[in-house]
C-alpha cells in the first residue's frame, strides 16, 4: 500500500511536468502563429481572421488539458490554419472579389445627418448602439454627422459636418514646424536602436546627452528624443 502510494505520487508528479512542459510550449507555438499572421488587435480582426484565431486558440487547449493526445495534434491543424489564413489573406489582396466576399464591404448608415434605416435593419445594429459607438468618438448629434460608414471589421468612421470640424492649421494659415516623431530612445537603462533610427540619431549621440547631464545609464527609466534634438529625461 505504501509503495503503491509513492508510486501514485511520482505519476502525478510526472503528468503535472508533462503538462507543464506541453503546455509552455504550445504557448509559444501559439504566439509564433498569430505573429506570423500579422499585427491586428482583436478589434481590429476581420471574419477570417477572427474565425482563424479563435479555432486556433480552441486546438491548443485540447493537448493541454488531455496528456494522451499526441503533441502534434494540436500543432498540425494550427499549421493549417495558419496557412490557409495567410493563403486567403494573398488572394485578398490580389483580387478585390474575393476579399468582399470574405470580409464584406463597408456601409454607410449615416447621410447628411439623417440615419439610413435599411442599412441599419440589414446590418442589425440598433440605434442605441451607433449611438453608444458615436459618442466614444466624441460625436454627440447625429444632426452633425456629414457621413457615418460601418467599416467591414464593425468600427465606425465618421466625417461631420464641415462646419462641425476643427479648424486645421492650413484652414487659419498657420504655419506649424515639424519637430519630428519623439521616441523612446532609452528605456529602463537600456539603448533603444530601433526607436533611433527613427530620428536618424544613434548611441554616442545620446551617450553624449546623458554625460553632459552627468546621469548614469543605469539610472534612467525613460529618456525620449526627437529629430530636432529635444530630450526628456525621467529617472527611476
């Protein structure tokens, strides 16, 4: 009985470190397949892709809560779908047809301030919600809206009326000069070359910034820099 105990304990001890390991690695594996199908937000997603991910995600799980089904069977079919997204995604972009088949076209509801009610019914989204998803775009009356289009991933693009828009520095005659895109160029005490090359500056430049600050490397936390050569310097 005791070593019928013991050796209960070192199978659960070993299924608990299968699963882990499995586990961890289709963690990974599942990353490497949504990074490879591109850099869209869940929001952002259109049907294929959203399907793609969420049976991707499903297929995953299974290896993991069963230790009897073989690694592979949660890897081969993720390879496939993965595949077939990234298939679709090329002749989408390659014939215009085909991408409205599969993601569908985007749809005014909005005309000249008045809501088109058909293609409300035909898109079946109620007027509270365009409501609720206009005032999270800071429009608050539909009389001020020029065009309202629901996008083919359900965001709203909105275009109010041009005496509702703010003025642009061109419509007062503004001219405005152009500072660049100020980047993290350190962060955490450590050099940022990718947010560099950006501003087409580089490590001795910024080197020299913090020397003639008297700061150490190690002791900043953020430091951002544009190409005019204005810093900002926040540390730990």
């Amino acid at each position: 009985m005791y070593y019928s105990e013991i050796y209960t304990n070192i199978s659960n001890g070993d299924k608990m470190l299968i699963t882990l390991i499995r586990t961890i690695i289709l963690y990974v594996f599942v990353i490497l397949a949504v990074r490879v199908m591109g850099k869209r937000q869940l929001s952002d997603l259109q049907p294929s892709e959203l399907v793609v991910t969420l049976l991707i995600a499903d297929l995953a799980s299974l290896p993991m809560e069963n230790t009897e089904k073989p690694l592979i069977s949660g890897i081969l079919p993720t390879l496939i779908l993965v595949s077939c997204e990234i298939i679709v995604s090329i002749f989408m972009m390659k014939n215009s047809r085909f991408r409205k088949l599969i993601c569908g076209s985007p749809v005014m509801v909005i005309e000249d301030g008045k809501i088109l009610r058909d293609k409300m019914s035909s898109l079946r989204i109620t007027t509270e919600d365009l409501c609720v998803q206009l005032r999270q775009l800071g429009v608050f009356s539909i009389e001020d809206i020029e065009y309202c289009i629901v996008e083919t991933n359900g965001k709203l693009s909105v275009l109010q009326k041009p005496e509702k828009r703010n003025p642009t520095a061109e419509d007062m005659n503004i001219k405005i000069n152009d500072d660049g895109l100020e980047v993290v160029v350190i962060n955490d005490g450590e050099f940022l070359e990718s947010s560099m090359n950006i501003n087409n500056t580089n490590i001795n430049e910024i080197r020299d910034i913090i020397n003639k600050e008297n700061i150490e490397l190690k002791d900043i936390f953020i430091m951002t820099y544009n190409k005019r050569g204005d810093y900002n310097i926040i540390k730990k």
